[in-house]
C-alpha cells in the first residue's frame, strides 16, 4: 500500500515525503513543479535513502490521476497541491478556485473510482475569517475569510464535510496550520519560493544573504508587545510530524475532523528579526511602513486538541527555526537552483 501525496514536491510537502519515507512508508508524489523542484524529492530521497515514485503532472488531469490509481495500490491521499499566495488570489481568483477547489473536486472523485477512502487535507488558519476570537480553536465558527485563497480552503472543507456525511466509508482529516518556518536539519531541503518570497522568514534570510535589500515590516504601532504583528510559526518537520499522526488516526474518526496544527503562541516580526540576526550572525535591515489594510494585530492557535486526539504538539522552538532557516539558506542561497 502506497501513500499519494500531491504536491509533494514542494516545501511541506517534500518534507512530508521525507517523514514518510524514513518510517518505512512507500509513497507516491504528484506535482506539476509550478512552484516547486524536482532536485527537493532527488534530496529528499538521498535523505532518506529511499525512492518515490514521482509523477510531474496535475491534480486537474483526469488521465494522469487514473494512471497512479491504476499503476499503484493507493491506501491514502495527502493533498498539499494548490496555490497559496494570499495577495495573489485577489489578484487571479478564477485561477485559486479553479486549482484549489475544481482541483480538489477532480481528486476526490478519481479516488472515489479507484477506491481510496483516506483523505488528509492541507487547510489553513485562514478559514477562520478575520474577526474569529483568539486563540482559534476548532469549534470557532469557520467563516469570514478575506482572501480568495482563504476561501477556497474554507469551500474544499464544507466539500469534504459534505461527502463525508454521504459516504460514511470516507475519512478525512483537515490540517488548519499556521504560518509553517524552518528547514530539514540537514540544510538539504527547504523553503524555495519562486521570485520575491511572499513569506516574512524566506524574506528574511534572503536579506541576510544578500539576494534582497531590506525587509518591509508593515506597522510597528500594533497593540503588541513591541508594536509588530504576532503571528503563530510552527517549524515545517513539527508540521510534517503532524501529518504522519493525523494519517494514523484516520482509522479512529468517522467523517470529517478539523485540527489546529499550531504553535499555540506567538512571536512578533521584531522578534523574528532579532532571533535570525542571533542564529545567522548576520544583520539583517529593515524598513517600518504603514500597516497593510487586513493585517490582524495577532493571532495564534489553540492546538490542545491535537495533543490530546492525535498525541501531536511541537517539538522545536524559535531558535530551531530560525538555525535550520539559515543552514539551509546558507548553504542553498538560490534555493535548489
């Protein structure tokens, strides 16, 4: 029995596939490299010494998700594959919702055809909308959300809500994770954003390295400790750990369940800052500009139920973060380039 995790080429998902391997799982990656390489799984399987069958090609095409399904015993699907810029998806909504939602629409109904009952969805704190109460906790009421990529999570979990409770075989888990940081410890896989990183750590460590000028911090007047956003940062083998326990818990739950993968407190910009100039060694330069509307002051999860259900919680901290960032950005300054 094979795993199939689509967009596993890419940052949580390559790390994933790593996770998987070394526990001794055979697994099956889809990616259509859109934002992602195919040197991270050639790492990955280094890594782990270990193989993956690997598939360029897109949770849209029909044809090629009916090949894995019928080249491999599928047990369970991991569902990473989609895009994730929040600005982005203001800018190009029919294109989120035509990958993230139709995407994922394709996927689950080849699964259907071929058999495969196990679902582990890749959701996000978004689907929470901006005036949810802090801590976000799964019983909060989902909602509200402020971007087209946000919705687009939100809609893909009434979906599998929706055909869990038609099929009562169907199992699925959705991972509502935070702002993911970090690097494998090896420095060998990592963060690799195409163009300008879009994410607060990648942008700062390609300021500390040299590819970019100054960091852009947006409001330093936030009712928060020193006035920078808080935000909750789990590092990305925590995130990765979380999937694997929420795969073997898909045999315990019927229906759909939701989990806060989170840290379950927050770290300012200023803080993040300062913790990499200490791991780096290096300064790193930034501006303060005007906040940017829809930027909440701070938020973070409450991820007690994932310690109790899945036996999950973090392992690594700020300062593990911010060194495995900077080996790998330190060793890779342009990525898997």
């Amino acid at each position: 029995m094979s795993i199939l995790v689509t967009g596993g080429a890419g940052y949580i998902g390559s790390h994933t596939v790593l996770a998987l391997l070394e526990r001794g799982d055979e697994v099956v990656v889809l990616d259509n490299l859109s934002n992602a390489s195919r040197e991270s799984i050639a790492r990955v399987e280094k890594l782990a010494g270990k193989t993956a069958a690997f598939y360029e090609g897109d949770i849209l095409d029909r044809a090629c998700l009916r090949n894995i399904f019928k080249a491999h015993d599928i047990s369970a699907v991991i569902h990473f594959a989609g895009l994730k810029a929040v600005g982005e998806s203001s800018r190009k909504p029919l294109e989120y919702y035509q990958n993230n939602v139709s995407g994922t629409l394709v996927l689950l109904e080849e699964m259907r055809n071929a058999g495969v009952k196990q679902f582990i969805f890749s959701s996000s704190a978004t689907v929470y909308g901006a005036d949810a109460p802090v801590p976000y906790v799964e019983t909060t009421p989902i909602g509200g959300t402020t971007s087209p990529y946000g919705t687009s999570k939100l809609m893909v979990e009434q979906i599998l809500r929706d055909y869990a409770k038609a099929t009562p075989e169907f199992k699925t888990i959705a991972l509502r994770y935070f702002n993911p940081v970090g690097a494998h410890e090896s420095g060998q896989i990592g963060e690799d954003p195409n163009g300008i990183p879009n994410n607060l750590l990648p942008y700062i460590a390609q300021v500390a390295i040299g590819r970019l000028e100054k960091l852009g911090i947006f409001g330093d007047d936030y009712p928060t400790k020193d006035g920078t956003g808080v935000r909750d940062y789990i590092h990305v083998m925590d995130l990765a750990e979380g999937h694997l326990k929420a795969l073997d818990h898909l045999s315990a739950i019927e229906g759909y369940k939701a989990y806060n993968l989170g840290a379950g407190e927050g770290y300012s910009v200023m803080e993040m800052v300062k913790a990499f100039e200490k791991a780096s060694g290096r300064k790193v330069a930034y501006q303060i500009s005007p906040r940017r509307d829809g930027d909440l002051a701070a938020f973070w999860a409450d991820a007690s139920l994932a310690d109790k259900e899945l036996n999950w919680r973090v392992r690594r901290g700020i300062d593990e973060m911010m060194r495995d960032t900077w080996n790998w950005q330190s060793q890779n300054p342009h990525g898997y380039s």
